[in-house]
C-alpha cells in the first residue's frame, strides 16, 4: 500500500524505523529463494549461457565441472619415453627459470658397465624429480624451459586436497604419467646403427666471421673492390677480418674453439 513520505523524514515514525523499506527488501528476498528452491535449474557448464527458471549460476563443484579452455595449464606431469623412463635428462634448466622455485632435481649418472645403449648416450637421468604444488605459481616456464620436452601442463586438472602439505610434494612415481612421447631428434634414436631423423635444421648454425660472403654494393660506388662487389680483406694482426659493406669497412671478430 503507498503512503505519503513526509518532506521531514525526522518527523515520521515510519521512516525513521525503516520499515517499508525493510519489508520491501524482504519479499524481494523471499521471492528469490523460493524461485530458486522450487524452479528449474540449468545445469549447463557454461554459466553465461543458462536459461530456466532459477536463477542460480554457480557451479555446483564436483557434480558439475566447468570446461576448461584449450590453453588451461593443469598439474605437471613427467613425459615417458617409450621404455617407460623420464625423458627427463637432468639439465636443471627448469628448476633454474622456475620463479618459485618450486622444483628440486638430483642428478645420476648411467656407468659404463651394465645398462642399455640408449641410456648411455644421455649419461644423467633424474634420481629425484621434485614439484612442491603448493609454491607454484603455474606460469609455465618449466615447459618452456625444458630442452627434451620431458615435462608438460596439459593434464587439464586441479590440485587435488590433500590433509597434509606433504602430500603436495610430487616425486617422479607421481608425475610420471601419460603417453610416451618420442622424438626422431632424442639422443637415443641417433645411435649407432639407427636411421638418421627426417626433419632437418631451420637455421644453420654458423659463427661470427665464418662464411664471409661477398657483399653487393650500389652500382657506382667502385671506391671498395672490383665491380662493385665487397670482398673479405686478409686477417689483419690481431685475429681480425675486415669485411667491406656499404658503409665501409668493419672488423669482425672470429671466435677460437
């Protein structure tokens, strides 16, 4: 029922108890809670796209799990070989980038006698793969790191609870997991006696001062060279090699093994 408000809401009892206001906030609570309790509700993943006659948009966690997106970092797994080791060649390059230092690595290495082929030619293997999940901040610079693609996020779940911090401690029996994966580069396919891998190098990998090749100059410009070529002068004394360019001559310097 509408009532006048009086222009001094000092003076009115009404407003100063806040009653009408009180009793418009409560059915519009009321009406909520039973729309939700006796209406429809769509249990869609995507909460954005729910439709019916609840209102309820969260998840209702574990019976109902969000989809995760394709580039979801998810718990860190150890990749095996096809013999069903690490690929893991204790290198320490992620446990160095990690930013929370959160991975610890002990390293062993395979001896002369006893052992496969394959196994010898990598020489180190992991005695001890350590992943503190409690200290990682999930970036991602573990995968990035690793030379030997021996560890991944792509396991697409959470961090399961655990009663004692201890449990958050990963060893290599609990992130070993998932399919082998095999590369034609990995050192022990490249052994002797095998076939040599498909793929070849993007990029040739040369040194500053090897190679020199003769540099085009501007038609007209004879001051350097024959022909208006560049050519690589002799070594001067001091281990260096002049290359003449368009803007002139300049030393290079040539790395010594």
């Amino acid at each position: 029922m509408a009532y006048k408000v009086s222009k001094d809401p000092r003076t009115d009892i009404r407003e100063r108890a806040y009653v009408p206001n009180l009793l418009r906030g409560l059915g519009i609570t009321a009406k909520h809670f039973f729309r939700n309790l006796f209406g429809t509700r769509d249990t869609n993943t995507q909460v954005v796209d729910r439709t019916g006659t609840s209102l309820m948009t969260t998840v209702a966690y574990p019976d109902e799990k969000p989809i995760y997106p394709e580039g979801y970092r998810g718990l860190h797994r150890l990749v095996p070989r096809e013999d069903g080791k690490p690929r893991c060649v204790a290198c320490y390059m992620c446990a160095t980038i990690c930013p929370a230092q959160c991975i610890y690595i002990e390293a062993g290495e395979y001896g002369e006698e006893g052992g496969d082929a394959e196994d010898r030619v990598i020489e180190k293997y992991p005695t001890q793969f350590v992943i503190d999940e409690l200290r990682c901040i999930v970036c991602g610079l573990c995968v990035d790191a690793c030379p030997k693609d021996a560890i991944r996020m792509d396991t697409y779940t959470h961090t399961p609870p655990e009663y004692t911090r201890q449990n958050f401690v990963y060893d290599i029996p609990k992130l070993l997991k998932g399919a082998p994966v095999s590369h034609p580069s990995d050192p022990w396919n490249k052994r002797e006696g095998s076939e040599q891998p498909h793929h070849v190098h993007k990029e040739a990998h040369t040194r500053i001062g090897e190679g020199l090749v003769e540099l085009k100059l501007p038609h007209g410009d004879h001051g350097h060279g024959d022909h208006g070529h560049g050519k690589a002068l002799p070594a001067g004394a001091h281990g260096h090699q002049t290359v003449v360019t368009q803007q002139g001559p300049i030393q290079v310097t040539k790395f010594i093994k």
